[in-house]
C-alpha cells in the first residue's frame, strides 16, 4: 500500500518539485477534499470519482455474542464513488 511519502516521490519527478514540496502539495490537496465534503459538499474529480458525505439511517443489527436486537444509529460516511474509468481497471 502506498502512502503518501511513496506517492510524493513521482509527482515530484513528474513536476520538478522537491519530495518535501510534493508531499505538502498532496497533504493540502486531501485536506482541502475533505475539508469540503465535511462542509457538505461532494468533491468531483474528473477521471477519478466523486468523493461526498452520505446519512446511513438508523437501523436494528443483532448482537453476535448475546444474539439480542439492537439499534445502531444514524451516522454519517464519508463515501467515494469512483469513475467508470477506472472503476474496472
């Protein structure tokens, strides 16, 4: 799995920036989305997806140990919705 040390090293390559400058450059830039979705925008990137909050309802789950109903309640996800064009890559 890449982080994003091993995801700075070829932007920096690709736009002439240090490793340090690209690493910054990435940093910021997923901030910024989720900086946006939590503010209850969706992010759409072109080529890549949609990234956005979604409300999962509230909703009765069973206890595995005990086997007793339970409600679990609403939350919200961050979710990512990738484009068709990589979605099966």
């Amino acid at each position: 799995m890449a982080g994003i040390t091993e995801l700075a090293k070829p932007v920096a390559n690709k736009t002439g920036l240090s490793q340090k400058k690209a690493r910054e450059v990435i940093t910021a830039f997923l901030d910024e989305i989720v900086k946006q979705v939590d503010s209850g925008e969706s992010v759409r990137i072109a080529g890549l997806g949609i990234f956005e909050r979604r409300v999962q309802k509230a909703r009765k789950v069973r206890n595995p140990r005990t086997g007793k109903m339970m409600k679990v309640s609403e939350k919200k996800k961050f979710v990512f919705k990738p484009s068709a064009k990589i979605k099966y890559l």
